[in-house]
C-alpha cells in the first residue's frame, strides 16, 4: 500500500465491517494513520519466512499437570469437622431465601 491517506469513506467502510462506531474526527486521523500501521504490518510479515515454524509460544511448553489418579478423601465426619453446624452428614446453613 502507497503512504498516502487512505479515503473517510474506506475507513468508514472497515470500521462497519469491524464493528467499530467512529466519530468524525477519529474517521479522518485514521485516513491519514492506517497506511503507516499496514507499512508496519507489512515489516513484521515479512520477518516471518518459510524456514521458521509457526508456534504458539517462544519456548516448549510441557505440561505440568500430575496423573490423574484416584486416591482416599475426607470421610463425611473429616469434612464436617470443622464446620459451625451439619445435618445428616450435610454443612448447615442458614436460610436466606425463606423458603421451607
């Protein structure tokens, strides 16, 4: 794309297509910002060539997570043991919504 401004209209035009409510003022500063961000996006495709892989992050990632293995958990008395109050093996609590 040349360095010259780009139309009102064209910005208007992506911006409808983005999405994007512009005011006066911003639909014309853009008309003159835009050839310079897609020169700048021009440089940074160009740095990428064939010979470097596409990743999703600059070092490997492993994951870190352990095996997912079943092992004993709290007995009902263990988990209720600390509680203020409980009920047939149940937390207690007050009520909030004056249901019954």
């Amino acid at each position: 794309m040349s360095s010259s401004a780009i139309s009102r209209d064209d910005v208007a035009h992506l911006a409808s297509l983005a999405r994007i409510d512009l005011s006066d003022d911003e639909l014309d500063r853009l008309g003159a910002e835009l050839p310079a961000i897609l020169e700048h996006v021009k440089v940074v495709q160009q740095v990428a060539g064939d010979d470097v892989p596409p990743m999703s992050h600059p070092i490997p990632v492993a994951n870190v997570f352990r095996a997912d293995v079943p092992r004993p958990g709290l007995t009902p008395q263990e988990a209720l043991a600390g509680a203020p109050e409980s009920e047939e093996q149940r937390f207690l609590v007050p009520q909030i919504l004056g249901e019954e």
